[in-house]
C-alpha cells in the first residue's frame, strides 16, 4: 500500500489578547499592557508511506514512512509605551520512520528505527516608538541557526500464553541539540552551546482475558519515560506567564517517569466499558524559576529541574445498547499531581500541585441511529470541575487564570449525521446550547458561545 498525503494550515492575525489592553476581565483576571500581539503562523506536512503484510520473508509486514513538516511563525508586538518587535521562527523537520513486525519462537516481535532532525532559523528585530530600527536581536523566541536530533530503536515482543499476553518492549533513544547562537542571559552577548543525551527504557504489559469469549480483560504494566530537554526549554527568549520574560537555560538535564496502570475491559453485546488506574512518578522535573531579575517591567524567569513529583488518575467509560436504536454512553477521568518547584528567586524546593492539570471531567450522552446506522441523532453533556489546585507560578499568572482557579462548566450539545451513500456523509452539530461562557483551565480565552456547524465527508 503506498500512500501519499500533504496538509498545510494557515492563519493569519491571530491575538493573544489576554496581554494586550483589549483583554476582558473575567471573573477577576487581569489585562495585559501591550498594544498589540499577534501571530502569523503556517504548518506543513508532506509524508510519503510504503506499507507491506502477509510477506515472504523474515519479515510478516512492514512500514516505511518519509516525512518532511514546517512550521513557521512570526510574531508583531506593540508594547506600552509604543516601542515593537518583530520576532520569527522557522522550522524545517525531516522524518524517516522505519517498522517490521514478524513471528518468531519468542512470540510476535515489532521493531524499528526512526530519526528526526529539526532545522531552525529564529531572529527578531526592535524598532523606537517613533517607528525608527533599533536594533536586530542576537535570536527570536528561540536559538538561531539550531539544530535538533532525536533517534530511536525499538523492539516489542508480543508473547501468548492461552488466556494471558504478555508484552515485553524496550526503546533506545538519542537526542543532540546545537544552538548556533543564543543570547547568554548573564553576559547578554552571543553564546552557543551543544549537548546530548541517550537513554534506555523498558516496559512490560500483562493482560489477562477472563473469559472464553474475550468479553472481559484484566490488564496492567510499568513503563519507563524519558524527555530530553528541547530547543524551547534550552534556549528560549520570549513573553512565559503574565509579566513574565523566559531566558535560555542551556545546562538541563532530562526528564525521568515510571508509569504504572491496572485496568479492567469489558464488551458485551449489550455492553462496553472500562475502568483503570495510573501512577507515573517524575524525576528532574523542568519547571520554571523565578531569577529575581526585571527586565523591560516583566519578571525575568527560566528553566530548571526542580526535582521529583508524581501524577495520577483514574478513567471510566462505557456505553449501553439498549436496542438497535438506542444506546447511552458516558466517560469520566480524574487527575491529580504535585512535583517539586521553585515558587521564588532563592534555592528553596516546595512540593506544589503540578500546573493546569485537567480538572474533573466527564460526558453524558444519549444517542438514537436507523437499524442500519446511516442517520443517527445524540445529545451530549459534557462537564468539568473548577480547576483550583493552583501551584505558586499558576497563582501569578492573572491573566488567564483567575484568582482562586478557573470555574467549572457544563456544555450541552447536539448533533447528527446522514450517511447519504457510501460516498458521501453529512454532519451537523449544534453546540454549546446553553450558552455557557466558561474557558479551558490556562487557555487565557474564552471558548465560543452558541453556535453551529455543518461538515461534508466526501470519499472515493
């Protein structure tokens, strides 16, 4: 199977209006001072894919994928006092992505390799209030003439023992970062810098099926994660939280998770759902840290790793058939953390709650379809918590969090389809009827009010 595909996004002019004077206070936030910021931004993606299955050869199957992606902003901001930039990033990535799956005496083994090397171009230029240059900046948000390596070797074995599969996997991973030029934040002039990181991990998954007919499973497993710190984290000079300034950090160090999860699945003829649980600890968290500096009226900030901290939750799910028609389904996840950081300029680590973690969240529907599933009607309810386990730094951005966290929601919403022939599909949707005005928690905008929408799926 060969398959080509391209997309490419656009958009043009948009604000971040919670720093400029044109922001709305809502339940208690505040306003930027900045006359304008606004982004141009445009991504690209072009990847070519050669698949293969049922092959005679070491090999049961096989993947090759070439991708090449873009992704390039500007940024034009106005501040206060009528002084501007001009700031730009240019990304160029190109991928190679490489998978084989064969049946072995160990089991079912799937392995590969795959390499991406970012290429980035950042500058940026200041101007005086009276519209006069004034100066070309040593970088833009990020480090210029950067570059980005990030390769991977993987191998799974998929092993069945009756009622039981047991999933073995481990994955190699380098990443190299060169920073062509950044702008030291202590001597303020020229630096560049150049590092690498490589790890190993592992994880193991056992899922047990209970009964003969595979309606319901028992499953758990531990992971191992790694992150290497990236071109933002090492080198970034840009606008971070409310009145803040982020500055490069170029000695951290990576990220270290151990996941855990236990779960249980069920699918019946009348019935699917599912229920599971989850733990990851956090080691060398990067966070940000106040410096104690101000630079041009913002608080200057930067990256460290504050140390260790830990995320969990549990999800539900399921769904109900009640006939050929009807069925009811609803789903729910809650998650909570907390990981070391720095709430001021001084060496002091304090364990707060880990920042904009999804509150309490869950949906309700109820849905209505022909016997042969070509118009279908659903009503969706859909409601999250207040969002109010705020660590000090969530606490000092005032402008899109509001004091004492963000309100909870309820969206009620409407919607349909009618699948006119194999060909041809259309959907439409009324959302948001009860014109809730409510945010996604650290968005810093508001989300629409009532509206309505109608797709068209065309296929050949």
């Amino acid at each position: 199977t060969f398959t080509a595909v391209h997309q490419q996004l656009r958009q043009d002019d948009v604000w971040r209006t919670h720093s400029t004077i044109y922001g709305i206070p809502w339940h208690g936030t505040t306003i930027g001072s900045d006359l304008r910021r606004s982004f141009d931004q445009e991504r690209t993606l072009s990847y070519l894919r050669l698949a293969g299955k049922d092959l005679d050869g070491f090999a049961d199957s096989a993947g090759l994928t070439l991708s090449y992606q873009t992704a390039d902003e500007t940024q034009h901001r106005i501040r206060g006092s009528g002084a501007s930039d001009l700031s730009e990033v240019d990304l160029g990535t190109v991928g190679i992505d490489f998978q084989l799956a064969s049946q072995s005496a160990i089991g079912t083994l799937a392995y590969g390799v795959d390499f991406y090397h970012d290429a980035v171009a950042s500058g940026s230029t200041s101007y005086k209030a009276d519209g006069s240059f004034d100066q070309h900046g040593i970088q833009g948000p990020v480090g210029d003439d950067s570059s980005y390596d990030l390769f991977g070797a993987y191998l799974q074995d998929q092993i069945d023992l009756g009622r039981v599969h047991l999933f073995l996997g481990a994955r190699y991973t380098h990443a190299a970062a060169d920073i062509g030029r950044y702008e030291d934040p202590v001597t303020k002039e020229a630096a560049s810098f150049d590092d690498s990181w490589d790890n190993l991990v592992g994880s193991a998954r056992i899922v047990c099926d209970l009964d003969d007919h595979d309606h319901y499973a028992l499953y758990g497993g531990i992971s191992q994660g790694f992150r290497a710190p990236n071109l933002s984290d090492l080198s970034r000079l840009d606008i971070a939280r409310s009145g803040e300034l982020e500055v490069p950090s170029p000695d951290l160090d990576p990220e270290m998770f151990l996941n855990f999860e236990v779960g249980l699945k069920a699918e019946t003829d009348h019935f699917t759902g599912s229920v599971s649980y989850f733990h990851t600890w956090l080691d060398d968290t990067i966070v940000r840290r106040p410096t104690g500096e101000v630079s041009g009226g913002s608080n200057v900030v930067t990256k460290a790793n504050a140390g260790d901290g830990f995320v969990h939750g549990v999800e539900l799910a399921g769904r109900v058939n009640l006939d050929g028609n009807w069925s009811v389904f609803a789903n729910a996840a809650w998650t909570e953390g907390e990981v070391d950081q720095y709430p001021a300029s001084d060496d002091r680590v304090v364990r707060e709650p880990l920042t904009k973690v999804v509150p309490l969240f869950g949906n309700l529907g109820v849905r209505w379809q022909t016997q042969d599933q070509r118009v279908w009607v659903e009503g969706l309810c859909t409601v999250a918590s207040d969002a109010d386990r705020l660590c000090s730094a969530d606490r000092a951005d005032t402008q899109r969090i509001p004091p004492g966290g963000t309100p909870g929601w309820t969206l009620v919403t409407l919607r349909g389809g009618w699948k006119i022939h194999e060909h041809l599909c259309l959907t439409a949707s009324l959302d948001n009827l009860l014109d809730e005005e409510y945010r996604i928690h650290g968005s810093g905008s508001n989300e629409p009010g009532f509206g309505g929408t109608i797709g068209v799926t065309v296929s050949f």
